[in-house]
C-alpha cells in the first residue's frame, strides 16, 4: 500500500462543497474545497527599461487554478518513479504517518525540499494530500489539502502558492495539481502531476487585441527556460477562447511565427516573487530564406511536411514549428537544426503514408535562397548493449559479449541524413485513417538460417 508511483513524459470565492461518496474509513461525504486565489497584484518589478518604439508589450499577470470554471488548465501530467527506502526516511513522510493512515507516496523530483508527499485514500477514495508548503520537513495545520474537484475517475487536488528555488539561485511562486484517479482493478491510486498556474497578459497586435500566455515548464519548473517552458498567442476570435477548451502551445522562443510573421520575442523584468514580468514582441527584420525538405528513396516520391520542429544550431533560444508546406518554408537567415517532424509521401499521392522522424540535419538558410534538405534511403541499423544497462544513461555498445550474457538488441531506422524514423502511417479506406505498418526484423545466421522474426514495435 505505501509504495511510490512508478512510470516508465471572474473572482474565485473560496468555498467548499460536500457530496456523498463512499469514502475516508467508513462512508462519509466528501469535500471538496476550492483552492485559494493567486496574488492579484504582483508588486513593482525591477529590470524593466523602456521597450523599443515598435515592441509590443504584454505585462504579465499571475493566473492560478483554484477548481473554479474559468480555469485554464495544461491537460499535461507527469509521473516519477521514486526509492521505496526514501519514504521511509524521509522527515516529512515520518511526521504525516503519525497523523494517518493508509497512505500512497507520491515523488516529483522538480520539487525541491518537498520531494515526497502522501495521498490518504480508503475504499478506492482519496481524502487528503499531505504536502510540504514551506518545505520544513515537518507537518504543519494548512499541509493537509482537500480534494478540489472531481474528476471521472477520482479527484484533483490543487495546493495552494508556495516558493520554489530555480537553477541559478533565487525562488519563483508556484503551484501544483494532482491527479489521483482509481482505475479498474487497481486497488492503489494512479497519480500524476501537473503545473496549476500560468501567466497572461493582453496588448493590441496589428491592430487587434491579443493575449499571451506564458506556461511553467514542469509542475515546480520556471516560466523563463527557452525550450522548456511554453506559450500561447491568441488573437482576433482566439482571444475569446473560453476556459478548459483547447488552446494551441508552442515550445518558449526567442524568434516566433504568428500569421506569416515573425517577432523577436523578450522577456523582460521580474517580480520580488520570481515570476517574470513582462513579454516583448517586436517584428524581426531579418533577411529571408527559405528551406524546402525533400523526401527520397529507392523510386520516386512526392513529399509534403505536415510539421517540423526547427531549433537554433547556434542560437540556442530559437525553437520553432512550421506548418504543412509542399514547397519551402520562410525562415529568417539563420542555421536550424530539423529536430522532429512529420512527413506524407507517396509514389503517385503525397498523402498514401505518413513518417516520423527526429535528430534531423542542420540547414544553413541564408537571405535570397532556396536550402534543400533531402531525407529518406532509410537502412536499418542495430546496437547491442548488455540488458542490465538498458536503462543506463552511460551505457556502452558493444559487438561481442561474453557466452550467457543478456543482450538487449536497438534496431533503427536511420535515414541519409542520420535522421531516424519513427512511425510508418499508410492512409486507410475510411478517409482521413491511417493504419500504423510497423517494419518487421530478421535475424539469420551465418548460414542464412533464420533465428528471430518480430514486427518492430512503437514505444
């Protein structure tokens, strides 16, 4: 029972609702009570200085969950495994397990000075987190958290802010959420993580009223990591999107694309709590290229990008993704590392299969020109490593291994360019389907004979 998750990535008014369920020792009514609201005024900032004539400048607000409608939430969970040992030891764990009983620990390793909280749950219904506020080690009156609402499958709860140290020193306000579901014959709670606040702020861009929102990269991450943390920008009829329906994210960068054109994006300033405070955007006046991805292999095919994913190769703040395009893309003069993408081709219709890939090429795309990039003439290659170094980050290949050794065989698919592909897609009859092909893997002998055949799995 008390064994840690494993994984294998309108004003709020503070109130509470009772509904009976069967729950906490015997059957009792649940409640559920609403999380306190963030700061509404977040103080002076310091850093700021007087933005460029043309820059657009959103100031940052602080927007927490707090169970309510207008929430908006990530729709992002993260589970970490964790040290059967260290609940045990831990002195916060200690101090919780003299309080209650019947108790699941739950780790996030992003949280530092509290990395290990517990679930109470009885019947299949959890009743209480118990999480380290202020990260003493000890338990404290306000450390034991109601659920906030209900989910399908079990509750969420939502803490309330607290300060959480950032890389390089210094603390930042932060909030959590976790999702505790209970799924068919599971005896034990599922629980996941996730960020429980955002930051928002509203101009006017081209004339139109815009809002941008700036997401924490983990539940206990920054909001300021270019390539970690992530952001929306709505405009027009996007500004009115309403809270829990879809809003599109991208990866924090630099240098942005927004209907056909791109900004140099800044942030600037930060709040006594940690939290920066304001978002520069200024349109990039860099000389254009463009850069077309070209897909080849033993006949003839036509291509189309449905999504690519571009970094900076040497701007190391540059993360851009661009859209479907049978031609070139538009880029600012620069050198980009083709990180993911997603690719349709076909003999005769571009549209007949569908390919994944990463670790793509560089493609210096300069001013005036069209930079081509061929992928594809994908051949298999395999790496050999002993199994109990699987799941080593210091694992070595090998091409001989003593007699009795496991040996766990990585077979990819790697194309000209040292792309490797991912998921093979062909389109099904009901349009708009596609089927997953998986490749198949052979292995023979020297004298030819077969000794494995298995279909290469995805995941």
């Amino acid at each position: 029972m008390n064994k840690p998750l494993r994984v294998t990535v309108v004003p709020i008014l503070y109130a509470a609702l009772a509904i009976f369920l069967p729950g906490c020792g015997r059957p009792a009514s649940t409640t559920f009570v609403a999380a306190p609201p963030g700061p509404a005024d977040l103080g002076p900032a310091t850093g700021l200085s007087t933005p460029p004539p043309a820059a657009v400048v959103f100031d940052l607000k602080y927007r927490a969950q707090t169970g309510g409608a207008d929430d908006i939430p990530y729709n992002a969970f993260y589970g970490y495994g964790g040290s059967d040992a260290e609940t045990r030891t831990d002195p916060f764990l200690q101090h919780v397990r003299k309080q209650a009983s019947s108790l699941y620990y739950v780790c996030n390793f992003a949280l530092t000075g509290r990395k290990w909280a517990a679930v109470e749950y009885h019947h299949r219904q959890a009743c209480a987190l118990y999480f380290d506020l202020n990260a003493d080690g000890k338990l404290s009156e306000n450390e034991r958290i109601l659920p906030t609402r209900k989910t399908d499958q079990g509750v969420e709860f939502i803490t309330p802010d607290f300060m959480q140290p950032v890389e390089g020193g210094g603390q930042t306000l932060c909030r959590v959420l976790l999702r505790v579901n209970f799924y068919p014959g599971n005896s034990e709670p599922n629980c996941m993580w996730s960020p429980a606040a955002l930051l928002e702020g509203a101009a006017t861009l081209n004339g139109r009223p815009a809002r941008f929102l700036l997401y924490a990269s983990t539940p206990g991450g920054g909001f300021d990591q270019y390539g970690h943390a992530s952001y929306s920008l709505l405009q027009g009829d996007q500004f009115k999107t309403l809270p829990g329906g879809y809003v599109r994210r991208d990866t924090l960068s630099s240098l942005i694309a927004s209907e056909g054109q791109f900004y140099n994006l800044t942030l600037q300033g930060r709040y006594s709590n940690g939290l920066p405070a304001r978002v520069l955007l200024a349109k990039d006046t860099s000389l254009t290229g463009a850069l077309a991805v070209k897909l080849v292999g033993s006949n003839a095919l036509q291509a189309t990008f449905s999504s690519l994913d571009l970094r900076g190769a040497t701007d190391r703040t540059i993360f851009l993704r661009v859209g479907a395009s049978k031609g070139g893309v538009t880029l600012p003069d620069g050198v980009y590392v083709l990180d993911n993408g997603l690719i349709s081709y076909g003999a005769s219709n571009p549209q007949d299969w569908e390919v994944s890939f990463t670790g793509g090429p560089w493609a210096d795309v300069k001013a005036g020109q069209v930079i081509e990039q061929a992928l594809g003439r994908p051949t298999l290659k395999v790496r050999a490593f002993n199994e109990r170094d699987r799941y080593s980050s210091n694992r070595a290949e090998s091409a001989s291994f003593k007699q009795g050794t496991q040996i766990y065989l990585e077979p990819r698919i790697v194309g000209q360019a040292n792309e490797v592909f991912g998921r093979f897609r062909q389109s099904a009859a009901a349009r708009g389907q596609k089927t997953d092909r998986p490749p198949r893997i052979s292995i023979t002998g020297p004298d030819g004979k077969q000794l494995l055949s298995k279909v290469m799995e995805y995941g």
